[in-house]
C-alpha cells in the first residue's frame, strides 16, 4: 500500500481519534471515539480501505450524536431549560432533536454548528429566542462559526 498524497510505503494501523473528517455536508466532523484506521506516518494522511467505508461512518456517525448529546446537556445545565426549548431555538420539532439526540437521525451541518454556538456561546442562546426581536435566525447569522 502506498500513500496517494505523497507515496511513502511506511503506513501503520494507528488511533484516529480526534482527527477530522471532511463528510458528507460537514466539512469537518471530528472522530471523538477511538477509531484504528491506516494512517501515513510520512504526512499523516489517513488511507481508507475499500470496505472501511462503513466502519468511519458508524465512528463518525457516533462522535456527532454524542457530542449532540454533550451539547443539548450543557445547554439545559446553564440555560436552565427543557429540551424542547432547545429545539424551538435551533427551529426543528422538539421529535425531530430527539433523534437527532439518540442517533437515529444525523444533524446538518448546519443545525450541528448552531447546536453547538447554543452550547458554547450564552449570548446566542438569549438571542436565538423566538420572542426576540428583530428576526432571530438573522441575528444568530452573526454567531454561528464553523470550527
Ligand atoms: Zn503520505
């Protein structure tokens, strides 16, 4: 096996954990789960086989749905407030945060980045309120950042 990006032979099975992934609309979704995958120790490109596909899926697919988790806990914890709250900000249906929550559904992108502002940034969470005025999505514009 050899690395696509910059040749080298000297590829070894190793920990992932913690890198990003550019995938599917999230340009980068971090693996927090261990995930042992063939990785480049010239450049530490990470070299997929044909049948892992489904292997970084599960492990991504995994990563966002607990840091969905993490985030809705940290939001109820210093906001105070119930799920559904946090649903009627992000303008989903408090069902469709649920399995976004359990892992039955994946979040965009989008919906995943605001999540997280919510969780991280105090300000946004006062101001994505439906009460607020003027139009809350176009104030939270200024917020939300991709990390
Ligand atoms: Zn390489």
């Amino acid at each position: 096996m050899r690395c696509g990006d910059c040749g080298s032979k000297n590829i070894k099975r190793q920990n992932v954990q913690g890198r990003s992934f550019r995938w599917k609309d999230f340009s980068a979704a971090t693996v927090i789960k261990p995930l042992e995958l063939n990785v480049c120790q010239e450049c530490n490109n990470i070299i997929t086989k044909a049948g892992e596909s489904k292997l970084v899926d599960e492990a991504i697919e995994a990563s966002i749905s607990e840091q969905v988790r993490i985030a809705i806990a940290k939001i109820k914890d210093t906001q105070r407030c119930e799920q559904k709250d946090i649903a009627s900000r992000l303008g989903v249906s408090p069902e469709h945060l649920s399995e976004i929550k359990s892992g039955r559904s994946m979040p965009s992108f989008q919906l995943f980045n605001f999540l997280k502002t919510l969780a991280f940034d105090e300000k946004a969470f006062q101001v994505s309120s439906p009460e607020f005025k003027p139009d809350y999505k176009v104030a939270m514009a200024a917020f939300t950042t991709v990390k």
